[in-house]
C-alpha cells in the first residue's frame, strides 16, 4: 500500500494520494469480505439451534 501510495503520489500529485488510499482500503474491505463470506456462511450452519 505505502509503494503504490508513494508512486501514484509522484505520477498524480499530492492531492490524489488521500483519494487513493481511501479507494485502496474499500477494496481491500470489499475483497476481504467476499473471501471471508464462504467461510462464515459454513460456520453458521454448524451450529447448534438454541433450545
């Protein structure tokens, strides 16, 4: 993250680099929880009903 902040920083400008660190986190969000859904969903359906 802190290489391509610095490179988009030198190609874009200064005023860019928030932007795109800002875009960079959401997908890294966005990615983490569509890879983590499988697994949560296969977690829930192991357990056990309340009684």
């Amino acid at each position: 993250v802190v290489g391509s902040t610095v490179a988009v920083g030198l190609q874009m400008g200064g005023a860019f680099v928030l932007f795109w660190m800002a875009i960079v986190y959401i997908s890294m969000g966005l990615i983490e929880s569509v890879v983590g859904l499988p697994r949560r969903l296969r977690e829930g359906s192991k357990s056990i009903p309340p009684s």
